[in-house]
C-alpha cells in the first residue's frame, strides 16, 4: 500500500504537520483535535497552521469535521504512517549499529525521516532483519503501512506492591529520556512500586537492587505490563 504513495510533492513541514496530527488523533480519538492543538503540539503560531492546514486540505490530506475538527484522508494516515515507520527504522539503525544512546536518536531520526528513497528503507529494513520495535519499545510499522498499538498501561495507574516489566516510554523528551537512561532504567526492567505518596502522588520504585522517587509527570510516561 505504502510502496504506491508518492511523497515528492510533500515538504519536510507538509510531511511534520501530517505526522503531529496523525499522533494526536492515535492518543485519543475521543478528543476533538483542531488547529489550535496541532499549533500547540508543533509549537508554532496558530496562523502558520491555518495557512498549512489550507494547503494540506487543497491536496486531500487533510479534511474537517463539523465544529473544526480536523482529520485525515486514507492518503494522509497512510503518508503519516510511512513517516513514523521510517523515523522508527531509523532510530533502531541509529542505536543498534551506530552507538547512539535512545536520548539521541530521535532528533537525528526527525531529519532522516524526511529522505524519500522507499527502496533505502526497505534495504535499511531488510539489513537489520524485520525489527518489530524501536530502541524506545514503540511498535515499527510494517513495509504495507500497517500501524499497531499495543493495549498498555501507565507506571502511575499501578498501585501499592504491583509488580511491572518496563515496555516502552514516551520519546518526545530528550530530557525525559536523559532521566530514564541516569536512573539505570531500561527496557524489560522488572519494576515493583513500594509507596505511592498522598500529597503529591510520587512514586517510589525499586528495580534492580535500586530505589528511586518518581514524579506522577515521569511515571505517566513509561508504559509497562503488569507482572504481579
């Protein structure tokens, strides 16, 4: 499906705005996403997002629903799609074959994404042998464009002596990401919560043979599978 898509006549910010709504409407297809969101998600002024959204609508892309609710046409999703499976590769090339640390691979896979050779990435694919997640747990789509998510749950929706596995974590954050890394976390961490404090709901957690205070911010970051 993907291979059919021609991507030439999109700009990198085309391609950005794209990508930042297609994330928006995935965390909650419940919630209205207009312009003022995806303006506040990109960090940029609401009428550069009217202005791009015009265009984006103008090459049916994009569309709105009543009440200015914005979505995607199957070619936008699907054009979206290929942006985060190659963002993904990326980053799992980046980590795995180059010794970038997971804080770093995300912006420089934000600039590679952007490349348009569809056999560079089917090669990139096939090189590294199929990978199904990147460095941060996150699902790569598949070469037809099929894009999954995982049912999980948040570190801050567990309570008292629940035992977790770490899964995944949010990489929007270099930051966030910084963090994790210091702390010693990584992926398939056993993590036990030992007290979920009342006045400002941080949490202490344990992991191997450490103990550490979480902010409620931190844990609604980290996806894990419970295991006790």
């Amino acid at each position: 499906m993907t291979n059919k898509i021609n991507l030439n006549n999109l700009t990198k910010s085309e391609e950005d705005y794209l990508k930042a709504l297609f994330q928006l409407l995935i965390e909650d297809d419940s919630v209205k996403v207009g312009n003022n969101q995806l303006a506040e998600y990109l960090k940029v002024s609401p009428a550069s997002t009217n202005n791009m959204i015009k265009k984006l609508k103008a090459k049916d892309y994009v569309m709105s629903e009543k009440y200015g609710k914005l979505d995607l046409t199957e070619e936008g999703k699907a054009i979206a799609v290929r942006l985060i499976r190659k963002h993904r590769l990326w980053e799992t090339f980046l980590y795995n074959y180059l010794n970038f640390t997971w804080d770093e691979v995300h912006d420089v896979a934000e600039q590679l994404e952007h490349i348009k050779s569809q056999k560079l990435i089917d090669e990139l694919d096939r090189f590294m042998d199929f990978p199904k997640n990147d460095p941060h747990g996150e699902i790569i789509p598949n070469g037809d464009g099929e894009y999954f998510i995982l049912p999980r749950i948040t570190l801050s929706s567990l309570s008292e002596g629940d035992v977790c596995q770490l899964v995944a974590v949010d990489d929007g954050s270099v930051n966030f990401l910084k963090y994790v890394s210091k702390i010693g976390l990584v992926l398939s961490s056993e993590i036990k919560i030992l007290e979920i404090r009342e006045f400002d709901k941080s949490i202490r957690i344990q992991f191997d043979n450490t103990v550490e205070t979480v902010t409620r911010k931190f844990a609604d970051n980290v996806f894990v599978k419970k295991v006790v």
